[in-house]
C-alpha cells in the first residue's frame, strides 16, 4: 500500500502466540493490498481499470462492497470524496517547489474523466466504467479499510486490547499489557515529533489524519497541497491537517479527505451532523478548529 503499517497486541498466550497474531495482521494486509492495488495486474482495481470503456468485469464481494460504500460516502459528502478522481493528480507535480499551475482546458479535459456517478455497479458483483480514460483508486480509503479488516480479524481470535496503525490511519481497543489506556497523539502538523492534543481512547477509537503539509507547490506566492477538490479538478487551499474519529477506520479515511475538500466551515457542519464522529483541522495558519463535543486533553 506504500505505507508503513504497525501493529501492537496484547496477548495472554506470551511470545508465540503474540507472534501468531501479528503474523495474522500482517498477512491480512497483504491480501488486501493484492486485492486492492492498481499495480498488480490481477488485482480487482487493476482489472476493472484495464476494462475502462470495454467491457464490465466482474469482482470478489468484498471489493463490490467496499465500492458499494465508497460511493454511499461520495452522495454522502456531495462528491468531495471521489475514488475516480485519480486523473486530475497526474495535472500536478507536488515536490514542494515552485511549479506552473495547469491551463484550465487540461483540467476540464481530465474532470470528464471523473465522476463517481459514472462508476457502474452491476448485478452479479461485475463493475464498469463507462469511458476509457476513467480510473479508481482506493488510495483515500484503502489503509482505513484495511485497518478495519485487521480489528475484526483480531477480535475474532479474542484479542481484547491492541492498536492498529495504518500510516496514521488509527484503530485501538481494549487497554494497554500494564492495564493502562492507550494514548492517542494528534501531532502537529509542521512537528511531527510535537503532539498537539491527546485523546481519550476510552473502550476504543478509530482516527484518521489527511494532511496537506507534506506534498504541496507554489504557484504565485500560495501554496497548494495535494488533496484535489475532485469536483472543481483544483488543489486545497486554507488548510494543513485534518483528523476525523469515527467508529471506523475506514470512514475515518475517507471523511479525513471529504472534509480537508469541504474546508473549515463546511467540514465541521458537515461531520457535526454525524453520530459519534467528530474531527479536528489545523488551518494554514496553524489554528486549531474542532467539532462540537470533542473531548480531548492539551499538550
């Protein structure tokens, strides 16, 4: 997934069957990557892509699903989350230099490409994308999804307490070896190394972070990150980070994104409407928005 992934568990069985279980996680992220991947060519994203403007291709149940939501958070969010937004990247060289912004007929030519609307899901789990330039990816839900996978497998086997993260993509639950809660960090987004915020992890905690600090250019003295409105073909301005917790990773993943698109004012209206969701944003100039009813603890 080109990330790191890493993974705690507390395990009443001692060393071996704690390395069973990590052994577990592990290789349930690699079957999920093997599925979900645009660069393997017998993965279900890379064969519905191959097909664009062919011929529907039919997929496993569980990539069908995870289509089925991915575009139940798209009408969701009023298309600020878009897994078929992956041609309007390819407009954009984020390397954190000065660069030339596109002409807007490039951008217009490659929005036609675009459109979670258009992402066909047919009887019999076979998927089709109608025009030959489109493209999906699950690069703004994948690790969260993933996340997901790895809890419930975990859980399955009994495991009351571990954490799970993702490239930032957090999933824990249950408490620590010693009995003591985890510990969630939100770290700001210019030092990494410095936590702004912690919060309670209570019985359990799914959080997310997108952030726009990292890969970003300047064009005429403003800076734009690589989270792209993929209704508009245009980068995010205004806003460096933001963290979404849910009860799930995976709508965690996504909302992270929906909302860094929606920016400040209408993200927090947006996910203040959610139940037991709620999100925090650091804004360009390192202000700190949150949604009604956080609990969290200073630095």
């Amino acid at each position: 997934m080109g990330s790191v992934f890493e993974f705690a568990v507390v395990a009443s069985g001692g060393p071996a069957e704690g390395e069973n279980l990590l052994d577990l996680c592990t290789a349930e992220v690699r079957r999920i990557e093997a599925l979900l991947t645009e660069f393997e060519s017998r993965s279900d994203t890379c064969r519905i892509n191959q097909s664009a403007g062919k011929a529907p291709v039919r997929v496993s149940g569980e990539t069908y699903s995870l289509l089925q939501r991915c575009l139940d958070i798209s009408r969701m969010t009023g298309g600020a989350f878009d897994i078929s937004a992956g041609a309007l990247k390819k407009l954009y060289r984020f390397d954190n230099t000065p660069a030339a912004y596109p002409p807007s007929e490039e951008i217009d030519a490659a929005l036609k490409n675009c459109g979670f609307g258009r992402i066909l899901l047919l009887p019999n789990y076979e998927v089709l994308l109608p025009d030959p330039g489109m493209r999906i990816n699950f690069a703004a839900i994948g690790k969260g999804y993933a996340a997901d996978r790895v809890r419930s497998l975990l859980k399955s086997t009994g495991v009351v307490g571990a954490a799970i993260n993702a490239s930032g993509d957090l999933s824990v639950w249950g408490a620590r070896a010693d009995g003591t809660p985890w510990k969630i960090g939100v770290a700001h987004p210019d030092q990494p190394d410095r936590i702004m915020m912690w919060l309670p992890a209570g019985k359990g905690l799914c959080l997310a972070t997108s952030g726009n600090y990292e890969q970003y250019f300047e064009h005429m003295g403003a800076r734009y990150g690589h989270t792209i409105d993929p209704r508009s073909g245009r980068p995010v301005t205004g806003i460096k980070s933001v963290t979404v917790i849910s009860p799930r990773a995976e709508l965690s993943d996504a909302l992270a994104t929906a909302v860094t698109v929606m920016g400040r004012q209408d993200g927090i209206e947006f996910i203040s409407r959610l139940p037991e969701t709620h999100c925090i944003i650091v804004d360009e100039n390192n202000r700190v928005h949150t949604s009604p009813n956080l609990e969290y603890h200073g630095k």
